[in-house]
C-alpha cells in the first residue's frame, strides 16, 4: 500500500535539497495519508524540513496520521512550539492521541505549549484524555455539529455551511438541549430530503443508538458495522453529549482487534506496528515468554509419559502413536477455539451461551472423533500391530477430539466469563493441556487393552 | 447484539394474532437491523405475514438484511411476485446478491417477474451480476448519484434534493461525461462549503481514486479503511463510471474476511453464518475433512518414530521428549505463519519481501532456540538423564525453533506467490510438517551425542 509515497521519494528528495519552493506543488494532489507515508520513509531531518515547508494546518492531517515513534521523532525535531501549533490544528480525537503517546514530560510540555495556541484545544484535550485508550471515550471527538431544537430547516443547513468545516462529520447534526442533553439527531440526507420550513422536531430521530464512554472500543465496531451507522454518538449521565465516534475511526478498531486476536490465538503477544516497522527484540520480546510459556507446560507430557515407563519399555511401539493422537488433540482443540473466541468477538455469543455451546461441541467431538477412530483402526491394522492396538488406538481417538472439542471451547468462554481476554487461551496453550490429557487416556487405555501384550513383555516366557 | 429483537418477540407474536394492525405502531421506531433479527427469530409463517403487512418499501431495507436461508424461505411462503415487488424497492447490490443467493430456477423466476415490475431494476441486476461475489464489481452499487460538469454548486444541491432519496450515498456526487466516464467527484462537504453560485468544476476533485470491477474485496476494504474513504468509485475501460462501494459494506467485508482468515488457520472451512445459525452437519463438513488430512498426513510422525526403532528400542526414555520437542515446532510455526498470513492481509507485505522475511525469522528462530535450549537443558539435567540428552536436547531446541520460523514464515508466501490463500496453509497443516522434520533432526542428534548409550544397549555388556 506504499506504492504512491515509494513512487515520490526521490523526487522529493531532490527538491528538498535543491528547490523546496516547488514542493507544495508536487504534493498538493497527493492523498495526507500518503504524505504521511511518505514522511515515515523519509530521514528524520528531511521530513522535518518537509514539514515546516507546509502550514500548520496542511501539516496537521498529515502529522495526525503518522506511527507514534515518527510523532515522537517529529516533535524533537520540529520543537515542541512548532508542533502545538499543528497539534491545534488536528481534530480533537488525535490531537488527544498524540500527547498521550508521547512520553509523558514530553506531552505535558506540549500541552502547555498548545494552551498558549488555543486554549480551547488544549481543554478539549484535557476532556478526552478522561477516557481509557480502547474505550468509547478514546474514540470519540467532540468536533460534532449540535444545534438546539427550535430551528428550521433550512436553519440548520446554514448552520452547518457556517460552521461545518472544523467538525469530523457533517452528515448527522446532534440536537441538545443548553445543557448538552441529546434529544435527537437528524442526517444530512434528511435535512436536505426535507423542505427548508419544515421544523427540525418534526424531521429529527428521537430514539437515538449510543454507547456510553465507557463501552469497550470492539462493541462500539460491531454495533456500528451492524447497523450501518456512519457516526454513534456518546452519552454521559443524564444522556449528556460527549463526544461522536465517526465510522473511519472504527474501521481502524476492526483491523487492530482483528489482528490481536489472531496474534494471540497463535501465542503472540498483540504487536502494534507492521511487520517491518516492529524491531527485532520487539519480538522476541512479544514472542519469548509466551514460548517459555508453552515449552514449560508442556514438560508435563514427559511427566506423564515417565509416569507409564513401564507400559512404554515394554511396548516401545506404544509411543510411535503419540504425536498422531496428540497432534490430533490440538486440532481439534483449535479448531473448537478459534470458533468460539470469533463468535464471542462479533457478538454471536454470549457466555451465558455455554450450555448450548456445550452439547454442540460435545456432538461434534462425538461425530469427528468416530470418524478419526475408522481412519486410525483401518492405518494401526495395515501396519499389523494387532487387534489389541486396533482397539486402544480406535477409543483414544474417539475420547481425544471429544477433549479438544470441550477443552477447546469451554475454556475460553471460561476466560471470557472471569473477564480475561478470550484469545489469551491461545490455541497452542489448549494444545497443552489436551495432550497432557490426551496422554493420561491413551496409556490408561492401552493397559486395559493391551494387559496381555504388556504383561508378556515384563515377564517374558 | 440480538437483545432489541428478542425483547419484542412476545409482544409480536401476540400482535400478529390479535391485532395486526396495531404492529405498525410497534415496529417503527425500530432500526431495520433489528427487524430483520426479529424476523429471523420468527416462525415462517408468523416472518411472511409480518412481511405481508407492510409496504413493499418498508420491507426492502428489512429483506434485505436477512440470512441467506431466510431471505429463501420467504420467497416460499410469500410467492415470487410479493417478493419481485420488496427487491424492486431493495438497493442494487443488495438486490443482486438476494437473487444470486436463491438456487437457480428461483432466482430465475424472481428476475422474470422483477422484470414485470420494475424493468430498470432488473437491467442493473444483470448488470451487477457480471461480477464475481467477492470483487469490487461484487460489492458495488448502480445507486449514486451522477451529475453533469456545467452546473453549479447550487444546482447540484438542488439535484441531490429531487432525486437523492434513491441513492445509497448522497455525500459524494459523481461527475461525469455523457458516456459516463467520470471526470471527478465533489463531497456533499465541498457542496455546503462553497458558495451556491460557485462552478461545479472549480469545487470538484479531479484526481479521484477508484478501483477496477475485478479488484478483490479485501483490498478495496483495506484502501477504504487506510484512506478513510466513505465511498470509492468502481472505473471500467476508459474510465467508465459503473458503480460506487460504501462503507457500510466494506466494513462486513473486513469482518468476514478476518473470520475467514482465523478459521482457515485453525483448520476449519470458512463458516459464512454465525455459530448458533450454522447446522450441526455443517460444522462437521466444515471441520472433518481438514481434520481427516491433518490426521493422515500425522501418520508420518508414525513412520519416522518406526524407522528409529532400535534407537528407541535401546533408550525408551528418548520418545518421553518427542511431545515437547515436536509442540515447540507447532507453537514456533504458528507464531510466524499467524504474523506473515496477517501481514500479508492487511497490505504490510509483498510476496517479494521473503528474503527480508527469512533473515528475520532465522534470526527470531536463533535467539528463541536458545533461549528455549537453555531452560530445556536445565530441565533435563534436573531429570539426571545424563550428559548425552542433555547435549541432544540441547541443539534439537535449537534447530526446532529455527525450522518452525522458517517453514512457519515461508509456507504461507510461496502459497500466496502460486495464487493459493496464505491462510489455508492454516497452522496445524505446518506444525505437521515441522513434526516430521522435528523428529528426525531429534533421533539423528540423539544418535550423534548417544553413541555410547545406545551402543551399551543394543549390545548389553
């Protein structure tokens, strides 16, 4: 998705050097996001310099869409002035983004330095700064359109051709009362479908959806993806507007939930940056323990094979089938997983739901594990190992995937339930525990089955 | 996300046999979304004469909404030609997908008896229908709003306000020649912005981005997303304007894809309704046949372990760490698969980066192996198995880690490189792989740093 910005670089670069004045020109065409790309691929000094060729508020669209560590390297760069005085010039939602994930003296100054600039942009952001990073409250802006009830038309539509350019959407005008109650909300799309005379009461919704500032960032997503909504508003006690989330900014939320789940369905701690914008240590660091993690949890599968060492030095073949039946385990176990912790993430269950869940797992553990079981009697009798395996291997392999089933979908609804992330269960870790449990029935199976083979085995003749 | 609909069920329910005529009352504050959640919750029969009961109007944005499996069970109890007049009302793409959707002989009739209907709404089916489900072509609308270059800002608000009812987005307008090749688009934001005297193409912003009707849907998700598009053009040959995607499909789009990516790397078949709406043999038919390969290609953990029988014939103890070794494998393969398949997704990475990729997961898999060797061999010597596993565990920690990185990382970009998606590489399918590799790096070191020990058991004395 670089393709533009990579495009540009050498043309920028030589400008810079040799005629900066003709910079604004190139760029003027050029989509902020990909200005902002252009800016990460660029030295430090250059994009700077790139920076301070524009005015604030060209900068600021731009400058609100770069990784944090270039925010961070820009602001040493530039000056803690120079970036208040873009910072002034972002919507409310970044401008609040930015300080926060500077490191913290270097965000205070620059608060201090944008109350100098705008007094008003440095309340908002105080306002903001309220609300936890990946709730409603760290989504929202408060650069929305509200007008009071007692208007036309008409009214309002040259209200927001006055007033419309600062705010992030100008496609839902939010009515209050003097104290910012939200009594409705009335679209563009309706304000322009309506004749200019008719009352704003008449043509608004009262039965408005919101969310609370509180509500996590991943409901807010799904509610709006369901329902079509371009922007939600947020409502404080006493349906108090606080803020409006807009549809761009929850599309991000989807892409970033989406990917920590994933990360961690596969024993990855979430990573923030791209795969080539996240340094190495960074991951070992994200990768490592949850490694040690799983490697010493998984020491117990030496424990429990030990614990049948004389079953195993007498049947030595008894362990050939182990990494087929626990491997087996693990995917049934994901399989279950994966299913439950996407169907809580999109609101298809609940954990409530866990009976129902329950059975269903337990039928399909039922159903796969018996035709597991025909495949793996049909390979044990070819390889000739006798009826005695054929049986043990045919009953472990209908008891393992009804395991991996239950395990693998009781135990994140578990998590959910204690309120722990539910993809922290990470597949590999139900891998763990259902080979650990896996190993426990094979073996006690093998010495109901195999008694005989065993016992002549111990004590030959 | 099902409380609004269930909620109201009773009280539904009650109406539909009492006192229809009062459900319109009941209904109306009620988002469409919810109706169709309610309609799903439905008998049939109760779903059809609830449908019955409105406009054909009122029932399009419900109809639309439905499942799949419903949308075709009320086309049964409602008849074709209730139905051809709702999917005159439904918005084109939509339109086209409940046809596409129905099997073939009733989608057939459906389009006969739209045509009846509304002959222009059939024309933009056939239309629609060119395109794969899956492409931009797929996800496109015929409803947008199209203007001429000589009007001005006035007149084109005056346009939008006429015929703007019909459009599925009246925020951008679309201007084009008299053969529909686009020459720019203006924001409804532009429009209010600007005076209403000011010529349409002063405001308008000729350098439009769009795609073309084969682009797949994820990268049309993904450009929407990072550029903050609320709407995108579709431009066939000469730059013909053929349609117009929105954000609100996209944003399932992004959902689906995710969940399709997640499920394919745990093993299981996408799964397109929510967990509680898909059958119980559906699962199954999603789940069994990965399940049965997986378990097939495991047997080769079998034959490896066989053809170093006498190893473990000698030196029982030796089978104890193959579950720990070969987990390591799996959790090692998983990690980097879920990282590159993710990166690949979401436009981090090319094909054309693995030799980027390889250096960085050999170097990932270097440091991780040794850090797991290192707890691994203080583990077996406090096992007091010797010097000799202590030395084998050792450097097969090493190597396992080192193969699951690379085959866990390369795997999904050679998959992506012949056109196959990287997710089907889906973890279990490499931790089997990394298995088989696993164990015979494991006995081959074993037999280099045992030497002594199983010589003094094969030949006791």
């Amino acid at each position: 998705m670089l393709r533009v910005a990579v495009a540009i670089v050498p043309e920028v670069r030589q400008l810079l050097r040799e005629d900066p004045s003709q910079l604004a020109a190139l760029l003027e065409e050029i989509h902020d996001e990909d200005l902002a790309d252009l800016i990460e691929l660029l030295d430090d000094e250059e994009a700077a310099q790139l920076l301070k060729s524009m005015t604030a508020a060209d900068a600021a669209p731009i400058f609100e869409r770069l990784d944090e560590d270039t925010q961070e390297a820009m602001v040493e760069q530039l000056g803690v002035d120079n970036v208040a005085s873009i910072a002034a010039e972002m919507s409310a939602d970044e401008r609040t983004d930015l300080i926060e994930a500077l490191p913290e003296a270097v965000g205070d100054t620059l608060l201090e330095s944008l109350e100098k600039v705008s007094p008003e942009a440095a309340a908002e952001v105080s306002e903001l700064a309220k609300w936890p990073e990946d709730s409603a409250g760290g989504l929202m802006t408060t650069d929305y359109i509200s007008v009071p009830l007692d208007l036309t038309v008409a009214d309002v539509i040259e209200l927001i051709r006055k007033g419309g350019s600062d705010a992030e959407t100008i496609y839902y005008v939010y009515v209050v009362t003097k104290t910012n109650r939200l009594l409705g909300v009335v679209s563009l799309r309706d304000l322009l479908l309506n004749p200019g005379a008719a009352l704003l009461a008449d043509v608004m919704t009262e039965n408005v959806f919101s969310v609370s500032p509180e509500t996590d960032q991943e409901e807010v997503a799904r509610t709006m993806a369901k329902y079509d909504f371009n922007a939600l508003p947020v409502l404080g006690a006493d349906r108090k507007l606080l803020g409006v989330i807009t549809v761009d900014d929850v599309m991000d939320v989807l892409t970033q939930e989406s990917s920590e789940d994933m990360q961690r369905l596969a024993g990855v701690e979430p990573i923030e940056d791209g795969y080539f914008q996240t340094s190495f240590w960074m991951f070992i660091r994200k990768r490592g323990p949850w490694l040690a993690a799983l490697f010493v949890s998984e020491f117990f599968t030496g424990t429990a094979l030990r614990h049948y060492d004389a079953v195993i030095q007498s049947v030595a073949k008894l362990s050939y089938y182990v990494p087929l039946l626990i491997s087996t385990g693990g995917n049934t176990g994901s399989q279950s997983a994966s299913l439950i912790i996407r169907g809580l993430a999109v609101g298809d269950m609940k954990t409530s739901d866990w009976r129902r869940v329950l059975v269903r797992e337990f039928g399909q553990g039922l159903v796969l594990g018996l035709m597991l079981a025909t495949i793996g009697m049909l390979r044990v009798w070819m390889w000739g190992d006798g009826t005695g395996f054929v049986f043990t291997i045919g009953v472990t392999l209908v008891a393992i995937p009804l395991l991996g089933c239950t395990v693998g979908s009781m135990l994140p609804l578990f998590l959910k339930r204690i309120g722990v992330d539910p993809a922290t269960s990470s597949t590999p870790f139900i891998a763990t525990l259902i080979d650990v449990l896996g190993i426990i029935v094979y073996f006690n199976l093998a010495q109901l089955f195999l008694a005989k083979v065993i016992a002549a085995h111990v004590h030959p003749g």
